[in-house]
C-alpha cells in the first residue's frame, strides 16, 4: 500500500470536503475517502474494506498529518475537480 501527503480541503461555500494530493493538483471526494483513528482497529479494517468494495484500483493511505488513517484507492484520485475550478 502506497502513503500519499495529503491536505483536507473544504469549500465552505458548498459545503464540501475534499482531500488534496500535496504538490500536486489532484483531488478525491470526499465520499471516495473512508478513515477511523489509528486507534481503532475494527473501524481500520471496515474502512479498508468499504474502500476496496467502492474502487477498482490499488489502496492507498492518504497521510493528513492527523491521527485518523484515510484511505483510498488510486482510481478514485481526480475524482474531485481541480485547482483551476476552485
């Protein structure tokens, strides 16, 4: 499993989470992220369970500098819009 850095992003002025790659201008929904605290082993396995359901490609952990695990995969990546549509 890949470790990607990655900033949560809101746009308050629709009330939308979305999760940015760092030093990149690629962004994952918000629905296409699960996560639980590290902590939490039961809720990390359902996570990485209903993500691996939802998506067709490998996981991947986004890194958010928090103490919650998000998860992914990479075809979910670019599924948010982008920079220039901010």
């Amino acid at each position: 499993m890949k470790t990607l850095k990655a900033s949560i992003i809101i746009n308050e002025s629709k009330g939308e989470f979305y999760y940015e790659l760092r030093h990149s201008k690629r962004w994952i929904k918000e629905q296409d992220v699960r996560g639980s605290d590290w902590k939490d082993s039961e809720g990390m396995v359902e996570s990485t369970f209903a993500v691996a359901r939802a998506g067709t490609g490998a996981l991947i952990c986004l890194d958010c500098d928090d103490d919650s695990v998000w998860l992914t995969t990479d075809d979910k990546i670019n599924s948010g819009p982008f920079a220039a549509a901010r």
